[in-house]
C-alpha cells in the first residue's frame, strides 16, 4: 500500500521520508519560491538532503527536530527511489544545490544581495570571485571562510546584518551547516538562507563536476566516489546500501 503525500507549508506537496519533510517542486517551480522568500523580514531556511542527509538525520534526534524547521529540496537518485518506493513516483526534478542554486542565479527576477559563508579560505575567495563575474547582475557583499572560532559567531552575525543580505549561502556540510543556519538565521537578516554543501568547492575549481550525462541520471555520487575513494567510500557505498534498506522497510 503506498503512502498518500501530504500539503503544507504554503500548500506543497510533502512527502515523508525517513521522517524528513520534503517538498515536491519542479525546477521552475523552486525558483520562484526562492524567489518569493528572498524578501521580507523572517528568515526562511532551506535544506537540500540527498541520501547522507537522511543517514545522518535518523541517528541523530536534534538533527531530524532542526530540519523540521526547514523546508527541504530533494537531491539526487537515493531520495528519488525511496520517493518511488513508499509513494509510487519520484520527485520531478533533481534539486541537488550545485545545479539549483546556480540555476537560481541565473533565472532569478530579482537582483539578489548576496553574502557566502564556509569551506577553506582559499576555496571561498575562488568561489567568491567566480561568483561575482558569472552572476555579476546581483550585489556580491562579501564571504566569510568557515574557519572562525565559534565564540566569534555573535560578531560575525552582526556583521552579516550590517550588509543587509537577502540570500546567505552556507556550506559548511551536513549537518554543521543546518544547525548554524537554524541558530543564526535570524541574527543575520538575512530573509533566505540555504545550505549548499560541496558548492563552494565546484564554483571554485577545487573539485570537477561529473559529466552532464551522468548528472542527467543522478549518480554523480558514483563519480565523486571515483575522484575520492578513500574519503567517500563509506559514504556512498555502506551509506547508500544502509539507506535503500530502510527505504525499503518504509514502503508501506
């Protein structure tokens, strides 16, 4: 018997998977939401979780309560096929944030103010300056590298503030950067804040994108496994294989 999805948050479709809320939309569909919060004066997060996302999620109570508290984009072929699985369709397009966000740059109606915050000193500056000359249209403010010492967070909020950003990109990975969006959204000003994991690193060269064909069937995993084995390895093979279990066991 398949799970019937629901609607909330603005009259979405949800689907429940793993105990993770995500919401259904298309690419088009996507950026004109972000479109729509990118504005006004509460801040609104965004998650986009793939397989590892929701591994890490059922260990880990506060994590699953944190992500309650955001709306979440679907990425790749993991949380497509346990779509399939407990609700007999995938989601319509693959939201993974190194093709959506750069995507929402480019198509977005607004002129954006934007600030980008995490990864190593060397990688943000690439990313920053790479950024600035592709999506030159929008208002680049600054970025921080995710390296400060977190008694500095309060300071480092104020100065976000003072920019008046309307979109904060954070990529700090899952789930660091969900639980500093949850705890410092508000004190940034910031009305959109996403996290976009390995972003930083494809804006800057330091890691290849997989080719566009392999990305069209949503197993980029398989090529970032094969550039980093013996980091990911236990990620994508155990974690994949642990996910499709419980997937399965949630069909009905």
């Amino acid at each position: 018997m398949m799970a019937s999805a629901g609607t909330l948050k603005g009259h979405d479709e949800i689907r429940l998977l793993q105990g993770i809320p995500f919401s259904v939309k298309t690419t088009g569909a996507a950026i004109e939401w972000l479109d729509s919060h990118a504005v006004g004066p509460i801040a609104t997060r965004v998650a986009i979780a793939n397989a590892n996302t929701l591994n890490i999620a059922r260990g880990n109570a506060r994590y699953r309560q944190v992500l309650s508290r955001f709306t979440v984009l679907n990425d790749g072929v993991g949380v497509d096929l346990a779509s399939r699985v407990r609700y007999g369709q995938g989601f319509p397009d693959n939201l993974n944030g190194t093709d959506l966000v750069p995507a929402y740059l480019s198509q977005s109606a607004l002129r954006l103010r934007i600030f980008m915050l995490g990864s190593q000193p060397c990688v943000i500056q690439r990313a920053f300056d790479v950024a600035r000359r592709r999506y030159a249209r929008h208002e680049w403010l600054g970025y921080r590298d995710g390296y400060f010492r977190w008694d500095d967070e309060a300071a480092l909020c104020a100065h976000i503030r003072t920019l008046k950003p309307d979109l904060l990109l954070v990529a700090m990975g899952n789930p660091l950067q969900e639980f500093w969006i949850d705890r410092c959204a508000a004190r940034t000003g910031a009305a959109l804040c996403v996290g976009v994991g390995a972003l930083f690193d494809f804006l800057s060269g330091e890691v290849d994108r997989a080719p566009l064909w392999i990305r069209r069937l949503k197993i980029e995993w398989i090529y970032r496994l094969a550039q980093e084995p013996g980091r990911l390895w236990r990620r994508y093979l155990i974690g994949n294989l642990t996910f499709l279990w419980h997937a399965w066991r949630e069909r009905c």
